[in-house]
C-alpha cells in the first residue's frame, strides 16, 4: 500500500530525474481533470522547464480558454501558451456533417497545430541554450495517460475504442523525435482527482465532467458554423450554471447540451418562429460503457428550459434526451 503523498513525492523525484538538470518538456492542456492534474505535478518538479500549450480548436465551452488561462497560469503558475487555432479547424470543418469525419479533421488538425508550436519551442530553447540559459533542449513530452487508457491501448476491446475513433494527444508520438513522460500512467480517475486535490487544484475543476477532445463538433449534429458553435455555448452554459446553482453536478457523471439540426415551429408574442432545437442530455455512469439517463427534478428542467428558450436567440424548443446506454451512447454523435 502507498499513500498519495508518497506517490506525488516519489514522482516528482522521478520526473526529475528522467528530465535532468536543463531538459524541457511539452504537454497540451484541455482544461481536463487529467491534463491539469499532470501539468501541475510536472510544474511542482521542474517549474517552467515545463511548457503547456492549449490549443483553441473553436469548438470549445464557452470562455474556455480564458478560464484554463486564469486557472493554469494565473493561480497555478503554469507556463502556458494558448494558440488559437479557431479559424483553421472551422474552416476544415465546414460542410462537414459526417461525426467520424469531423473527429478525424479536429484530431489531425490538432496534431498538426500541436507539433508546429513543438517545433517553435524547440527552436527557441536551442536559440536560449547557445545564448547560455540553464534551460536546456525539449526532449520530452507529457501526457495524461491514465491506467485504464493502457489496458484498453494493451487489450484494445472496450466498445469506445472500436465503436468511435477517440481522438486524445494518442497518435501526437508517431513523427515526433521527443520521448514520452506518463506521471498518471499507474492512476486511476479517482486517484487522479484525490492527487489534483493534494496539489491544490481547485474542486471545481477536480470535479469536473468528462469533455470529448471533438469538443461541441460532435454535439452540434448537422454542419459545425461559428453561429451554431455560438448557439450551443450560450445553451451549453445554462445548463450547465442551473445544474451547479441546484447543487447537482457532482451526482451526474456527464451533462450537455446537443444542438439539432432541424427548425420546429413556436410562437411568440403574436407571431410564429421556426427554429432549431435544443436537447439535454445528463447521465449517470461508472465507466461510461454503460449509462442510465439520470432523473431531474422537474423545476430545475422547467427553469433550464425557459432561460434557453428565452436567452438563446436561435432556440424555441427543448427536449431531455431520456435513453440509456446502451442502446444509446453517451454522445449523440
Ligand atoms: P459514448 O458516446 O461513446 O461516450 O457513449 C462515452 C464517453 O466518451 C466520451 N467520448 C469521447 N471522448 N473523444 C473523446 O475524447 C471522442 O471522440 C469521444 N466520443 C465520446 C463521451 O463524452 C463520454 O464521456
């Protein structure tokens, strides 16, 4: 047995160990439970020899960037880049309604967008390194493997993994010359969250509901547009604020909002709309092999859908999605 002192301890030894006295490394954050946890712990070990880079993709919450830039770099003291990319990913986006497609353009784009801002730090240690800074080259890259993510890599048969083409950093390795650093790989998700806990994070954050990588492309179910990726941000955090406001995020394992594709007929005032429509989506789950829809209270779901439908220009209706998985995924695309 271990305690989770011991482990960060042990690990921040490790990690400087393996970096040695100059050797720098790079990661991406999400603003994830995983990659803030292991960007903490690699900044406890070697400060700013570590370089987090997030990448804004454009299909990302609302302020999201902002608050990863205020959480990560500002009260955590991470060396933080945020590169947004916005414009690239939606322009390779548009006109794409196609849910695997779209994942494969989000995750290569990424990969690319990812290894040229590699290349550029790596360039700017070796300029730093000859000018004599104790800073030495970008050998490594981080990543926020957990346990469960090496089994399923090793046996490779959960549904997910042959169901839908997850996209995390998992293909960033292949062309790039840097070697991998995993300080979460032996982690369980609870443990990770009780590790971030131990590292100051905050709770919120540590608490945190799962974000797919795809972000709100595979939740937006036609064509990805500014003005759709717009709407459902504006929806997404309603739902999510009224969620928090009537004390219930931490009994749901997943909540969002889907944005479809289709104009149904409403009224208002004296006139008739014709807009599209928003469905809700909260679940309860271990593991997210299997899911059972989760039962709200009826006022909270009555206040979520007024607000959406009067604040959220775009929207006259919303439905709460009440399938279980299977037969049902998790994710609507
Ligand atoms: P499904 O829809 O497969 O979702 O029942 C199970 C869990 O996986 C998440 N998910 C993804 N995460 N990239 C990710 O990083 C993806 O492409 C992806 N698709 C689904 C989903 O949000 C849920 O937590």
């Amino acid at each position: 047995t271990w305690t989770m002192e011991e482990f960060i301890g042990k690990e921040i030894t490790r990690i400087r160990e393996i970096c040695g006295p100059k050797g720098r490394v790079i990661g991406a954050v999400s603003g994830g439970v995983d990659s803030t946890v292991a960007a903490k712990l690699m900044h406890e070990a070697i400060g700013d020899r570590f370089h987090a880079i997030m990448v804004d993709n454009g299909v990302l919450r609302m302020n999201e960037s902002k608050q990863v830039h205020e959480m990560l770099s500002r009260d955590l003291g991470v060396n933080l880049t945020i590169i947004d990319a916005s414009e690239r990913f939606l322009g390779l986006l548009a006109g794409v309604e196609d849910p695997e497609q779209k994942r494969k353009i989000i995750g290569n784009t990424f990969i690319h967008v990812f290894e040229e801002q590699a290349a550029r730090l790596e360039k700017e240690a070796e300029v730093e390194e000859e000018k004599g800074s104790e800073k030495g080259k970008v050998e490594w890259l981080l990543q926020g493997t957990l346990y469960p993510d090496v089994i399923e890599s090793i046996s490779f048969k959960g549904p997910s993994a042959t169901i839908k083409t997850h996209h995390n950093v998992g293909g960033l390795l292949k062309d790039m010359k840097l070697k991998l650093i995993e300080p979460l790989r032996e982690l369980f998700k609870d443990e990770v969250r009780a590790l971030g806990r131990l590292l100051s994070i905050p709770a919120p954050l540590v608490q945190r509901h799962p974000f797919p990588g795809p972000g709100l492309a595979i939740r937006i179910l036609g064509p990805v547009t500014r003005e759709q990726v717009k709407i459902l941000q504006q929806a997404d955090q309603i739902y999510l604020e009224e969620i928090r406001k009537a004390e219930l995020y931490d009994n749901i394992s997943q909540a969002f909002a889907v944005l479809l594709p289709v104009r149904a007929v409403g009224v208002m005032g004296d006139k008739r709309t014709y807009e599209q429509v928003i469905a809700l989506r909260a679940v309860q789950s271990e593991d997210f092999m299997t899911a059972d829809w989760y039962v709200f209270p009826p006022e909270v779901l009555r206040r979520i859908s007024s607000r959406i439908t009067n604040e959220v220009d775009g929207i006259n209706r919303v439905t709460y999605d009440i399938s279980s998985k299977p037969p049902a995924t998790v994710e609507w695309l």
